[in-house]
C-alpha cells in the first residue's frame, strides 16, 4: 500500500482533513470534516473517499482532540493498512520567527505556544490537534504551515502600525493571514499564468473569513488584515476595519468587557450584523431585504476601497484573482466588485463571468477566479520535507 500524507486544519468550530497519496502528484485519496465543535450544537463528521461518502452523522466530541479520534476511529480503514509517513498541519500564528513550513520539533511547538496570546481562538486548536496527531503517528514527520508566514516579506510601513516603536518590538505588527490560501494561488499563477506570477497582482480571498493581499513578483507587500483576523474586509461574522474609538466608547461608556467585545466583533458583525439575518452571501443575495442589500453593498464598497489602495500601493495592476467561497462562486459579487473599474483596466466578461470560467476578464488588467486549495499547500509542506 501506498504511503500516505495526512493534512489537519483545526478551525475554530471545526476540524477539516485531507489524505494525500505520498509522491510527487499528491493523488488526493480522502477528505472530510468534523464541524459544529463548541457551538453548541451536536458535532457532526463527515468523511468522503473518492467521491462517494464514507461516513456522516453525529459524533460525541467536544473538543478538537476528541474530534481527531473520531476522524480516526471512522477513516480507520483510510489509515490502517495504509501508511501515513507525514503530517501537514495549519498553524495560524507563526510569529515574526516562522516564514516558511517548519518541522514540528518539541522546541518548534514550545515557541508556537507562546504566540497563543496572538491567536487564542485559534492557535491553541492548532496545538491541540498537534498534539493529538503525533501520538497517533509517532512515525510521521510532522511540518506545519502557517497562515502569517507569507506576508513576511511585507515591507516596514505595511508591517508596523503607528504606536511607541515598543509595541513594534513586543510583536504587535500586522501579520497579515489566509497565507496557505495566497501561497497556493501564487503557485498556480507561476504554473498556469507566469506573466501574472512575476507581475503586480491583488488577490481577493472572500469566503467566511475574507481578505486581500497586494503580491508584487509573488511576494506579498501587504494585506488588509493585520494583527489580528478581524482587520480589513467585513467577514461572515467579524466586522473587518473598525475606528479603534468605537471599541473605547463601548468600553468606557458602555462598560463592555474585552470578552463582550471579542464576540461582538468576531461573532455577531459582519455580514451578519448588518443584515440582522445571515452570514451566507447565497442567502443574502436571494433576498431583496433592504438591510441584507444593504450588508452586500458595505462588502462590496470595503473590496472595492482596497483594491483601489493596493493598485496605488503596487504602482499599477495586472491582474485580480478572486478566490474563497465566495469569490470563487458568486459571479454577481465579482460583477459588483469590478462595475465602473474600467478606469484601472478592469473590464469583465460577462458570459465568463457568469459560466465561473478561470479567465473572466476582457480588459487589459486579467481577472481570474481561481479556486484555492490550502490543503495541498500543507501536503506539499509535509512531502518537502519528506525528501
Ligand atoms: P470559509 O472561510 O469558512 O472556508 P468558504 O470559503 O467556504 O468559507 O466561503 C463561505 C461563503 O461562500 C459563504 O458566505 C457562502 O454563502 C459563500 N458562497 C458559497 N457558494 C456561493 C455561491 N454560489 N454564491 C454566493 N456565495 C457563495
């Protein structure tokens, strides 16, 4: 039997993995999720194996280390006879230290924890799920890929916010996030779009979590998230950008804890909030309710402000590629996003747009929509470092 590569991405609700056969395509073999996981509700596992469903229903599981032995336990045949021989892990935070896969050594993850502070709804998950995976694969190499690790290279004014240089120094910078979603698609454009790849192009990640990166020669110069994943774009549920006075208004005159004020800006803004109903774009767009209309409208008008910013930033632009579940599916959105754009060069296709084809663009700048795989980028992290 063939060995075989293992990915983990431990969300904050949720736990998503993949099974890649270990050689150089990187055959994918299986996938699934485990989804509802401290919200309350039952979890549920769902597990597909080419195509056909292998298993989905409720499981007892409260956290992310109880959800990984389900996984295991139900794809035990996924992983009996078969080997797994590397592990690729999502880690959100990797520091100012980590701009690149790393193997996961006892001092690797030490470190890691210490950057829990950055990311607590989500690093300590990543932690955990390491933790749970190399007990059950003792063997396996284990790499993990970070979420920060591309904007490394973004230059000091798109890194720094303007504070006492101390706070610089203690690590409050913009780290920017979504890396394995603009690491794949920079990957693709080298092998599909080589003009793009070497050129000044804003990729649009807009699924549940959203955000932009400005990649100049497939370096990021700079993203509109920042120290944190509520910054820039309005999401599903967090509220992107927000004047840093509101938050002290409903501090000091409101008497919010920063506990009250983490939900309400990860939890119940966004799409969410404005609309009052729904963080899923297709229920948004199916409505003709003036405040979900209004939730759209705020999207756009965010997307469009940035892409207009990174143009200036980049000094011109050659290419859009939209990406995440919403960029990669909602042929309106993308419309929306690129009327009256022909000033910058950006012209849509209609048709193409409309059939979700790659290339979507008829003016001089391309705009594509590329559907992104994080999965393989934590694949191909683990199968590196297997050489
Ligand atoms: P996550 O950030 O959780 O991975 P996804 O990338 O899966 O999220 O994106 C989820 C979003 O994509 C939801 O708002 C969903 O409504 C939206 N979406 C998916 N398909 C479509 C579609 N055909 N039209 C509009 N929005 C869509």
């Amino acid at each position: 039997m063939a060995d075989l590569i293992l990915t983990v991405n431990a969300g904050s609700s949720s736990l998503k993995f993949a099974v890649y056969e270990a050689a150089h395509n990187l055959t994918l073999k299986a996938k699934g999720q485990v989804s509802g996981l401290a919200s309350g509700v039952e979890a549920n596992l769902q597990i597909d194996v080419a195509d056909a469903r292998l298993f989905d229903g409720p499981i007892k599981a409260d956290g992310h280390v109880e959800a990984f032995e389900e996984i295991l336990k139900h794809g035990r045949e996924l992983f009996s006879e078969d080997k797994v021989v590397g592990v690729g892990h999502r880690v959100v935070h990797g520091g100012i230290t980590f701009d690149k896969p790393v193997v996961l050594t006892s001092e690797v993850i030490e470190e890691l924890r210490s950057f829990e502070p950055l990311a607590p709804l989500h690093q300590p998950h990543n932690l955990a799920s390491v933790d749970a995976a190399k007990a059950a694969f003792t063997e396996a190499i284990h790499v993990a890929g970070f979420d920060t690790a591309f904007h490394r290279t973004h230059p000091w004014v798109n890194d720094t916010f303007c504070l006492p240089r101390k706070w610089y120094d203690e690590g409050v910078r913009r780290y920017g996030f979504h890396g394995l979603s603009y690491d794949y698609i920079t990957s693709w454009l080298r092998e599909h779009r080589p003009d793009l790849a070497s050129g000044r192009v804003v990729i649009a990640h807009l699924g549940n979590g959203a955000s932009m990166c400005a990649v100049r020669d497939g370096k990021s110069v700079g993203s509109t998230m920042g120290f944190s994943a509520l910054d820039g774009l309005p999401m599903g549920t967090r509220c992107g950008q927000i004047d840093p006075g509101v938050l002290l208004y409903m501090m000091d005159q409101k008497g919010m804890s920063a506990e009250q004020i983490s939900d309400l800006l990860y939890k119940e803004s966004g799409l969410k909030g404005l609309s009052g109903k729904t963080n899923d774009m297709r229920v948004l767009e199916a409505s003709d309710e003036p405040a979900c209309q209004q939730a759209i409208d705020y999207f756009v008008f965010r997307i469009r402000r940035e892409l207009g910013g990174m143009s200036a930033v980049l000094g011109g632009l050659d290419g859009v590629i939209f990406c995440g579940g919403i960029g990669e599916n909602s042929a309106f959105i993308r419309q929306r996003i690129c009327e009256g754009m022909e000033w910058l060069g950006i012209s849509l296709d209609e048709n193409a747009n409309a059939g979700n084809e790659i290339d979507i663009s008829r003016g001089t700048v391309s705009v594509l929509a590329v559907p992104t795989n994080e999965e393989i980028v934590l694949a191909r992290a683990a199968f590196d470092h297997l050489q």
